[in-house]
C-alpha cells in the first residue's frame, strides 16, 4: 500500500515485514514444536537463543536501515490501522502461549530444567511485552492505554505504565531518572536502583495525582493498585486451573521479563546527561540524549524502539514513522546484541565508555557519571533543585 500526501507517493519498504514482531509472542509454541519434533529437550530454551542469538545474527547479516519517511506522508501513514493490528494483535497471542505454558508446567514431563527452560522462553514474550505497552502506552486512544495496561499483567509490572509516562519521560537522561544509567555504573548495579527506585517513582507520581483529585491513594482510583491486582486475578485464576504448581514459573518468567526490559533501559540513555540551564530546569530532551539503532530486524521485533531519540522527542508519534536523526548517539550493534553486552561489565564499558566520551568530544564532566561516596558534585549540575523538566 502506497500512502500519497501533497503530491508525495511513499511506499513503507517493511509493511510487510512488521508482523515479524507476532513471532515472539508463539516462541513458546516455537519450543514445544522443536521438542516434539526433535526429541531434544533444551529446546525449552529456545526464547533466550532466538532473542540473544539468531536476532543478532539477523541483523548482522541485514545491516542497517537509516530511512525516514517523507513528513508528507507521515499524517497518512499514521493513521494506517494496519500498524496498529500488528502491535494488537500480539496480546492474544501473548496470553495464549502463557496458558498453553502453564498446561506444560502443570503436565509434569518437562522436568525441572526443562520447566525453567520453558519459563525463560516466556520471560522473553514478558519482556517484548512490556515494550508492546510501551508502544501503547503512548497513545491517545483510551482502548490502546487499555491493552497497555493489560500487556504488563504478565510481567506484574503494571506500575511501569505511570512511571514511564509520566516519570521517566520528565526525568530522562538526568541523575533523577531511576531508568537512566550511569557512566561506570554496571548493569548489576542499576538493576536494583531502577526496580526500586521506578517503584517508588510511580508510587509517589500517582498519590499526588489522587490528592490533586481530593482522592485517596488507597482506592479503585489508584492506577498503580489497579495494575497490580489485574497482575494478581491472572496469575490467580492459572493457579486456580492449573494449580499452585505453576506459580513458581510464573514468577520466574514475571522476573525474567522485567530483567530483560531493565537490561533495555540501561543501554537506551547509558551515560547520557541533559545540562541545566541557568533558572536551574534541565535543557529540553533532544536526540543527543538517547543511544539509538538502526538495525533492521532488532527494529521490526520491538516496533522501531531502537529509533528512541524521536520517541523522547515526539511520544505521540507512533512506531511506523520514527525517524532517524544524524546527531543521535548511535549503538555499535542493535538492542539484541548490546544486551548480552551489558550482562558483561568490563567489555560493556570496553566497548561503550569510549563512545560516550567520543560523544562528548572527550570531556568527561558533561556525562551522567556515577560518583563515589563523598566525591565533589558535578559542576554542570549545580544549581537550583528544581523540579527536571523539558
């Protein structure tokens, strides 16, 4: 399909190729077939070895796609309900490869490797999830903030919603920001201050949404709670049909998915700092703030979250007409690959610290820079405490 606007004729050259992305979602279904068909039993594992092998290697082989669509036709283009089925559709499928996995677990012939197998191949389905409802999340339509909010029950990270949106989004690429990473900080080490500080993030954001409102924190109002308990009747009604034996992996995959989208965001702003200006608010967020990729298969699989410095700039806008931007600090491989590089430390600051500081023609005082205790603080930092804001 061709979208024409002010004379202008484009052709999205990977239309057809977006429902790739649906593939994730049957990765469990992918397993239990390569396990019936071949009797080999680490199949099970088959999630974690498409993700963190062949997608790389796809996209080693395809390279990279740096083109933008025409602004003429990008109204047209977004209004194409076709890119919409795609991301759509992959929450039935999601919830169905959970409930086939539960019938596995609770079948008792997997065998405990193979169980935990099988739940890390649905931790990766929990994980593209949750960028699922990021893409959702995003929108003005108040059917797509919905299944945003369903996509995340797997995961139970239901709060990642209101934080994301209204925290992260505020707050990206300075020392506030829970999900924005450090110079120096390993991947290990922002783990638990992203989980915990996002949590409270969210926590806060929302009660003093409700006191705005003259409503109490502790109600059916709260968005966190309501994420929360949706979370719980779903991880309830499959223990109540399978029973409590498959609770265990349940949680397993819910953990596995929210280390996977944690491993997203330390990479997505690794480094990165927006300056204050001198009333003491941060600069306006900008493509220099974002680590981007333009690999070409990473991108179809996570709906073009790699292109995150237009995202950042442009939340509204959706996945089919993100653009790529020159002054944009860009990833030596695609989202795939780099997140296995993040689970090793001393290569991931081998490889990246380099091209931060390169991104700062060498000065190392204008990145985000974990500092040890008792360290004078950063020049380019102080000032005023206000509120960050764009």
């Amino acid at each position: 399909m061709s979208h024409v606007a002010d004379g202008v004729r484009w052709r999205d050259p990977k239309r057809v190729w977006w429902p790739l992305a649906l593939a994730v979602p049957t990765l469990p279904w992918q397993a239990g077939a390569l396990v019936h068909l071949t009797g080999v039993t680490v199949f099970w594992w088959w999630g974690p070895f498409f993700a963190f092998a062949l997608v790389p290697l796809f996209d080693l082989v395809t390279g990279a796609d740096g083109r933008n669509p025409p602004e003429e036709v990008v109204e047209r283009l977004e209004r194409d309900r076709y890119y919409r089925w795609c991301t759509y559709l992959y929450l039935p499928l999601q919830f169905a490869s959970l409930f086939w996995a539960c019938a596995q677990w609770s079948g008792g012939g997997l065998g405990i490797v193979g169980s935990i197998g099988l739940a890390a191949t649905t931790g990766v389905v929990a994980g593209v999830a949750i960028n699922t409802a990021h893409e959702l999340g995003h929108k003005r339509e108040h059917l797509e903030r919905r299944l945003s909010r369903l996509a995340l029950a797997q995961s139970c990270y239901g709060h990642f919603y209101v934080e994301h949106n209204h925290g992260h989004h505020i707050r990206v690429a300075t020392p506030e920001d829970p999900a924005s990473s450090r110079m120096g900080e390993s991947f290990w080490a922002f783990l638990p201050r992203t989980v915990m500080g996002s949590l409270g993030s969210a926590w806060s954001l929302e009660r003093r949404r409700l006191q705005r409102r003259g409503r109490r924190t502790w109600s059916r109002h709260n968005d966190v709670l309501s994420a929360w308990a949706v979370s719980v009747a779903v991880f309830a009604a499959l223990s109540t049909v399978f029973g409590l034996v498959v609770l265990p992996y349940l949680l397993l995959q819910a953990v596995l998915g929210i280390g996977l989208l944690e491993s997203v965001n330390y990479l997505e702003h690794y480094g990165l700092l927006r300056q204050r200006r001198p009333h003491g608010r941060y600069e306006r967020v900008a493509p220099r703030h974002s680590w981007n990729s333009n690999n070409t298969v990473s991108n179809l699989f996570l709906f073009q979250l790699q292109r995150h410095s237009d995202h950042h700039a442009n939340p509204l806008r959706r996945y089919q007409t993100l653009r790529h931007f020159d002054e944009a600090p860009q990833l030596p491989a695609g989202y795939a690959a780099m997140i296995v590089l993040a689970w090793a430390p001393p290569l991931w600051r081998r490889v990246m610290d380099p091209r931060l500081l390169a991104h700062y023609d060498g000065d190392a005082s204008l990145t985000n820079t974990r500092k040890p205790r008792g360290s004078a603080p950063n020049p380019h930092l102080a000032g005023s405490v206000a509120q960050p804001g764009q």
